[in-house]
C-alpha cells in the first residue's frame, strides 16, 4: 500500500498589494483577516497604505456608464457640406430638389474656386474620386 499524498498547493503569478501599490495600480489595498473565537471571521479593509485612520475605508463610486462616442465625420464629408451648403456658392453648387443629393453647375468654377478653399487641390476628378469613397451611384 503506498502512503497518501498530501496535497501541493501552487501559488499564481498575482502581483502582491506592496507591489500593487508601488505601480499605482487603483485596486492596491490590503485586507486584514482577524479570526474571532466563535469562528467567525472578521474582514477589515485597509487603505494602500494599510491604514484605516480610524474608519472602515469606503469602496470607491462605481462609474456610470458612458455610451460608446459616436463615430466622427470624416473630414471629406464634412468639407463638402460645408461646400454644398453655403448660400454664397449657390451658382456653382447645390442642394438639389429633395435636398438629398448636390448638384455642381459649373465644374470649372467648382474646381478653380472652391475646391482650394477647402481641400489641397484643385482637380475636380480627384473630388469625384474621393466622393465615390462615400456615395453610391444608381
């Protein structure tokens, strides 16, 4: 008959609270256990500095939940609404009809003079090649 085994007992790469709290970690407290007579066993929590300074240490607020941010325009966008949507180029570019579509009325002037306003270059191909990025034909 073979002796019984005791069991082994590993120990996990846990980083300790000394340790935890040279690294500034926010979850670095110490927890004293004290066993009472009875069997009970009384928990206390102590601050990173293992000092309760005369109180129980208060668990900290739990934050509210934030909505992911909604994604950004993204700047060609944003330019050519900017475009479209300025009164003053009205004779060069505008909403059309419905106001879910532009229209360019003169592609010289459009090139020329706006696109350089708000873009680093002046070709109208390059603008329509970029709009395709975004706008689907039919």
């Amino acid at each position: 008959m073979s002796p019984a085994k005791t069991p082994t007992h590993t120990h996990s790469s846990i980083a300790s609270p000394a340790a935890l709290c040279r690294m500034g970690h926010p979850a670095a407290v110490t927890v004293k256990q004290e066993e009472e007579d009875d069997d009970e066993v009384v928990v206390v929590v102590l601050d990173a500095d293992a000092d309760t300074g005369g109180r129980a240490a208060a668990a900290p607020a739990p934050e509210p939940w934030q909505p992911p941010a909604a994604p950004a325009v993204p700047p060609f966008v944003a330019k050519t609404f900017e475009l479209v949507e300025d009164p003053a180029t009205d004779g060069v570019v505008s909403w059309g009809a419905a106001r879910n579509s532009f229209v360019v009325w003169d592609p010289h002037a459009f090139a020329a003079g706006l696109l350089p306003r708000r873009f680093k270059h002046a070709n109208f191909s390059t603008f329509l090649r970029q709009l395709s990025t975004y706008v689907r034909t039919r």
